[in-house]
C-alpha cells in the first residue's frame, strides 16, 4: 500500500495501528511522515476531531512518526514491513495502477 496522503498521514497512520488493520491487512507499506523543513505549513494539526492530540510544530510530527514506527516494529504479531520513501515516480511512469485482482506487471 501506498500511503503518501500530504500531512493526513498523522490522522491515517494511528487508526491503521490501534484497529489492527494495518498488520492485519497489508503486507508492505510504503510512504512518508511530512515533517522535514519544508512542510512547516502542515502544523499545528489537530490529529483528532476533538481537538484533544495536537502537534504544534514538525518536530512534534517526526517525534510521533518515530513511536508509531517503533510500536509496528516491536509488535510481534505485525509482519508489515515499512519503507519510508519519498516516491513520485508515479508521476512519469506511463503504467496504470493496478486493477482488483489484476497482478500489475512492471
């Protein structure tokens, strides 16, 4: 799975870990944490809808991007494997994505 979502990572990537979806569905995951110099304009970002979890500042998104890494990584039961890549070749590559039960050919 792909999960490069613009900053919507802090409020997609916990729900993912917490119900169990993400080690129980996916197998590899590739994406990135939206907290280098650059991304100043992401913060503050409320992470939940009632306000309680915010982060102020990107280096509060890197600190919760290195947990949640960490809690995936130490869990016994989750066998997704993680690449934090910065992956925009989808923009020149000339292949569509994959269809439901197609395999994609490269």
């Amino acid at each position: 799975m792909k999960l490069d979502i613009e900053g919507l990572e802090y409020k997609v990537f916990p729900d993912l870990v917490t119900t169990g979806a993400l080690c129980q569905n996916i197998h590899h995951l590739i994406g990135e944490f939206h907290y280098g110099p650059g991304n100043h304009n992401f913060f503050p970002m409320n992470v939940t809808s009632d306000g309680k979890h915010v982060l102020q500042h990107r280096q509060d998104g890197a600190q919760l991007a290195s947990e949640l890494l960490r809690l995936v990584d130490i869990s016994e039961n989750c066998r997704t494997t993680i690449s934090l890549d910065d992956d925009e070749s989808y923009l020149t590559d000339p292949h569509d994505y994959p269809k439901p039960n197609e395999t994609a050919t490269t």
